[in-house]
C-alpha cells in the first residue's frame, strides 16, 4: 500500500535507502515493505503510466518547443546521417 501523505513517502524512501545502506532504521520494517510505502500509485493517463518511450516523445516535444522546429529537425536529421554511415 502506498503511502498516504507525500511526506510520509519520502520518509519511506529515506528509510528504504538506510535498510540498503545496512544502517538502523526508525520503522524496523522490511526492505519489501519499504519500497511499498515509498512507491507512487500510478496516475491513469499520466506520462509515467504510458511507459518510457512515451516519455521520450514528449521530452522531444518539450525540447522543439523551447529551440524551435529546426533544433529538432536538425538533431532527427543528424541522428538520421550517423545510421546512414553504419550501412
């Protein structure tokens, strides 16, 4: 289950990193248990929830909104021309 509050989540996460750590924790919980109150319930819809090459294409969007189309164009073009030398 995961944590109900986003203080309590990093509280988690915090202790989750001195379980791995080997050092003492507050909750004496286990490692198992940890990574469950640490962990976000997925937001249906969100990018997070559509997988990492959704991501990746909205990290692109992003990024030719802020430089402009051409930026983009031009790093879609030379990642084109590196493939083409492999052939």
């Amino acid at each position: 289950m995961p944590s109900v509050t986003e203080r309590e989540r990093r509280f988690m996460g915090a202790e989750l990193a001195r379980k791995r750590a080997g050092k003492p924790t507050r909750t004496g919980m286990s490692e198992e248990q940890l990574r469950d109150f640490a962990s976000k319930k997925a937001i249906p819809g969100s990018p997070a929830s559509r997988g990492r090459e959704h991501g990746r294409r909205l990290a692109l969007a992003a990024y030719s909104r802020r430089k402009g189309a051409s930026a983009a164009h031009r790093s879609t073009a030379a990642r084109k021309s590196a493939h083409a030398g492999r052939k």
